[in-house]
C-alpha cells in the first residue's frame, strides 16, 4: 500500500506505547503469593506437630525429622515455584511495542517481529469473539487487537483480554482504547481502529487452544 509522506508526529506523545497484558502477569503473581503462603503454612503445621527428638535434651545432635520434612518441601515445590516464575516471566514479555516508526511485536518462543507504519496503516483492527456456553446465560468474551492484511492477520502480543461468563468486564471498551492509544502514533492518522466480530456456538474453550484454532482458521 503505497503512502505519502508522512505529516506530522505528534511531540506530546511519549516516546513509545508498550501493549502488555498486565491482567494475566497479576493473575500468576497472586497465585504464586498464595501458593508460598501455604507452603509455609503447612511447613509451620508439621513443625507444631512433631515431637521434640528426645536425643537433644541429651545434649547429643540428630537429624530431626523436621529438616527431612524442609529438604522434601523444597524439593516438592521449588519445581512448581519456579514455573510459575517462569509464567510470570513469559507473561512479562509478551508484549507490543509501539512508537513512530512502527510495532515491534515480541512473543518468547516466537521472536520478535517488525511491523512497519507504511505496512500497518490503515489495517489495525479490533476482533471481539463471542462464545456461547451451554447453560450460562451470558458468554465468555475475547477481545484482541490485530494487523489485518490481506493474506494474514497478525495478532498484537499482549493485547488479548478475555472474560468467563457471567464477569463484568468489558473487554471491548479496553481494547478500543488500547487501539486508540496505538492509532496516535500513526503518522498517517488512521482515525479509527477497523472491526471484526466472531460468534462461536462451541462449549468454551481455554484462551490457548482458541487462538490456536482461529489462527488456523483466518
């Protein structure tokens, strides 16, 4: 698509627009600060539930059964600890960066990908998808933003909000102001973001393994 020169940028802009689901990273930490807590928890619940060894009120060392219950909590959680490290992480940069030059899309596993305002122009867009749960009465939401080009459609990492039934958020008001926000670096000035909607009749499915599917299937 062939553009004319550029106009103008505007100067009271920051200099970049980082798109980053911050839900989901939250989500992981709470679940991670509640995990530690009953861990600790249970590891205080052994100790007060043991006996003290009676070799100490002899004055002689022993391997108390309580060192045994830390080193098998250790070595039980530390795994499981260390992957919702890794989640949090991973939630943490997946992210698009966005300023007057273009969109830096960067997902791990992925790479980094570079998209060009010349090429974005014109085609981002905002995609609601509706699932329809059997029996609840409202159904579960996914909102995205995205390049739409005529052979593909590339989603912007970290900009997937998604709501179960029956929530309250309202998932397509934040990511049009999201687009909004990422349209003010346009220096062609799209005014708008485009938009797509999809209702789906299926039981609901994980975040995941819908993206999968509509991936394929765009």
């Amino acid at each position: 698509m062939a553009q004319s020169p550029a106009p103008y940028t505007n100067p009271e802009l920051p200099d970049k627009f980082i798109v980053r689901s911050q839900a989901s990273s939250n989500r992981l930490i709470v679940v991670l600060v509640v995990l530690v807590c009953l861990i600790l928890m249970l590891m205080a619940l052994f100790f007060l539930l043991l006996e003290p060894d009676p070799y100490d009120y002899l004055g002689e060392q022993s391997f108390r059964p309580f060192s045994l219950i830390t080193i098998f909590s250790v070595l039980l959680f530390a795994p499981i600890i260390a992957y919702f490290v890794w989640l949090i992480r991973k939630e943490q940069r997946t992210r698009t960066i966005v300023d007057g030059n273009g969109l830096l899309l960067e997902q791990p596993g992925a790479g980094t990908r570079f998209i060009p305002w010349q090429d974005a122009h014109g085609r981002i867009s905002i995609k609601t998808v509706s699932q329809y749960v059997p029996g609840a009465s409202t159904p579960a939401m996914m909102a995205l933003v995205l390049v739409a080009f005529d052979q593909e459609q590339i989603i912007l990492p970290g900009s997937v909000l998604n709501s179960q039934p029956h929530s309250s958020r309202n998932i397509g008001e934040q990511t049009y102001a999201t687009a909004m926000n990422i349209l003010a670096y346009d220096p062609w000035g799209q005014s708008e973001p485009l938009t797509q909607s999809d209702n789906t009749f299926t039981p609901y499915m994980p975040q995941s393994m819908y993206m999968s599917q509509n991936i394929m299937r765009t």
